[in-house]
C-alpha cells in the first residue's frame, strides 16, 4: 500500500471513529438530557441502611457481626454526629467519635448518611442555654461554622447529608427551633447554601416526620422545597422518617403518592428512620409481630415504586438498641437478634419487580 493509500485508509478510519464518537455522544447527551429530566431516578435496587452505634458496635461481637451479615450497604450514625457531641464546646471539634463511627461504615464498604446538620434538638448546652442570648448577627456564624466544617471533614467520605432536621409542625407552619426564631426563616435556605459551598457533590436533605401523609404537614414541605428549588436552593432530597406505629400506620398509596410528587420535583424522596412501634397494640405476640411486617412492607412497597427513592433505612436493627426503649420492639430483629417477620418483609417487598 502506497503513503496516500494508507493515508486515505488512517482518514477513513479516524472518520469512523469520529463518527462512533460523535454517536456516542449523541447517546451521552440523550441520555443526559432525558436524565435531566430524571436527574433523581435511582440506578439499580434500593440501598437497605440502618442506624447503628458505634460505641456498641465497638464493644459487643454480637451487634457488629449482626450488623455486618443482613445485607446494609448505608449506615447512618445514630448519635454521632450531633451537635452537642462534636461541638460540646463552643469553636472545638471533636470527631473522635463520629470519625469512627464513619471509618467503620467505610472499613465495611458501605455509604454514609450524615445525619444532621441543623436540628432544634441535641444542642451544646452553650448554645441552647436560655441565658445565652443570641442575635442574628450573632448565630449566624455559629450555624456557618459548624457546617462548614462538618461538611468539610466529611467531603469526599459522606455523600448525603440531612442538613435540615425536622423544620416544620404539624400543621405545617415553621416549627420554633432556636435557628429559626433567632436567625429567621431563611436559616433552612441559608444552611442549604452553605453545605453545597463546600461540597457540591453532596445530596443535601430536608429530613421530618409524619410527612408520609398526604396532609398540611407533606403540603407545606411540597410547598417549601418548591420554594426552595425555585431559588436555586441545591436541595437535593426529601428524607422521609417514617416513625410509625400499629395505630396510625403508614398507608403506602398515600407515601408513594408524596414519593411521585416531590420526586417530579427532580428531588430523591427515601425512608431515612423507619421504625413501628408495637406497644400501643393490645394482641398477640404473633399478631403484633405480623401487623408490624405489614406496615413495614407497605413503606418498602412505595419506596421500592418510587424511582426516587434511593434508600430504604430503619432507625436501628434490633429491639435491643432502640431510641423507643424495650416495649416498643419497633425493629425488624428482635432482642436477641433473630429476624422478626418484618425482616422478611422488608426484603420481599424491596426485591419485587415494580411495574406490572
Ligand atoms: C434519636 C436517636 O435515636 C438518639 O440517639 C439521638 O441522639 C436523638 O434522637 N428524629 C431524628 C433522630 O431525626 O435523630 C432521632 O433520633 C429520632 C427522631
């Protein structure tokens, strides 16, 4: 073959592969574009997660083996990194705790919920001290910081943040918490901003209770990330906590139906602390154990329907570690750790194939 020949053959060539480039991007920005519309749809199956501590899983084999063989891929620290343990003191960190309990989630190859940034409860007592007195001018920076430097610790590690815990009432009104009534409604928008300035590539979170109904409260958070978003305010997710219980139980159609409608905000809509209480149900040990499947089933089923729902987390594994103490028997593993029927439940109703 002659110079030009090959030459010819090297063009042709590079044109092919310019043109299966192009093509590809073609597909790419396609698919971009059609994402952009789904930017939150999850990719694959839902993400199981559990709350867990570190300080118990530090010290029983049990808990830790438990904990390691069911499957989780998301842990969220229960505790850890609240404010009032890393901050106790006002300016000074303290990630001795919170570092492990992260560096164990990571150790064991599972993701990170950073759980939460700005929340009424678990304050330093310097800071929810009534006789602090505290301005605007003044909290701002106290809230700034303390965000900054979690996010920026954790960039690259946690992935996800709740950075706004619990903001509203039942009747949908901004709930009263020491940020709001010193700093104004704007601390949610504010705290939003901060968080992405640091580390944009997070998924930030609005994260509350008793929003799986479709009522004032879900209203008024559709109403608020709506407002949010509008501004160019990078929230990116809705964490549903789903704390139920036998007498009031989550209806999956009404969950799902706020999953859809949040989710057609470009927002990813997952169940972040899910427990069902049992105590307040007068029955049967098997009885009780099977209601409690049921509901907890029903909350998978709409996370499992719902493209945006990333991740289905329970606030806890076993009844032996519970925030709502022994008579709740709220978890999906009973005291002593065997899998109650709500185990089984769960992973069923997340497994199933959604669609017709
Ligand atoms: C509970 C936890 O179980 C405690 O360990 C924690 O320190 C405080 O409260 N909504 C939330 C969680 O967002 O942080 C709460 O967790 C349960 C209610």
């Amino acid at each position: 073959m002659n110079g030009r020949g090959r030459r010819r053959r090297l063009l042709s060539a590079s044109a092919l592969i310019a043109s299966a480039a192009l093509a590809v991007l073609a597909v790419a920005v396609q698919a971009d574009a059609s994402s952009a519309a789904n930017r939150a749809d999850r990719r694959g199956a839902v993400i199981l997660g559990t709350a867990f501590r570190i300080t118990v899983a530090q010290s029983s084999r049990r808990y830790r083996e438990q904990l390691l063989s069911h499957g989780y891929r998301s842990l969220t620290p229960e505790y850890e990194l609240q404010m009032d343990g890393v901050e106790r003191m006002q300016g000074i960190f303290d990630f001795v705790q919170a570092d492990r309990a992260v560096a164990f989630a990571h150790a064991h190859g599972m993701a990170i919920r950073g759980h939460p940034l700005v929340w009424g409860k678990q304050l330093p007592a310097w800071l929810a001290h009534p006789s602090t007195r505290w301005t605007r001018a003044t909290l701002l920076p106290v809230m700034e910081q303390w965000i900054r430097t979690m996010v920026a610790h954790y960039a690259g590690t946690v992935a996800e943040w709740d950075v706004v815990n619990e903001p509203l009432n039942q009747n949908g009104s901004l709930r009263q918490n020491l940020w709001e009534q010193v700093i104004g409604p704007d601390y949610i928008r504010i705290a939003l901003n901060t968080a992405h300035a640091v580390d944009p590539g997070a998924v930030l979170y609005i994260n509350d209770y008793s929003t799986e109904w479709l009522d004032a409260k879900s209203n008024a958070l559709f109403a608020l990330a709506k407002k949010l978003l509008s501004e160019g305010v990078p929230l990116g997710g809705i964490g549903f906590q789903v704390h139920s219980d036998t007498r009031s139980p989550v209806r999956a159609a009404q969950l799902e139906a706020n999953m859809k409608r949040f989710g057609a905000l470009g927002l990813r809509t997952d169940v972040t602390e899910m427990d069902v209480n049992t105590s307040g149900l007068r029955a049967s040990e098997r009885v009780k154990l099977r209601t409690q499947a049921r509901i907890f089933a029903a909350a998978a089923a709409a996370c499992r329907a719902s493209p945006t729902c990333w991740s289905f987390t329970t606030w806890g594994f076993t009844d032996r570690y519970s925030w709502l103490g022994p008579a709740a028997q709220p978890l999906p593993f009973a005291a002593n750790y065997k899998a109650k029927p709500a185990w089984a439940a769960i992973t069923r109703a997340l497994a199933r194939k959604s669609g017709p």
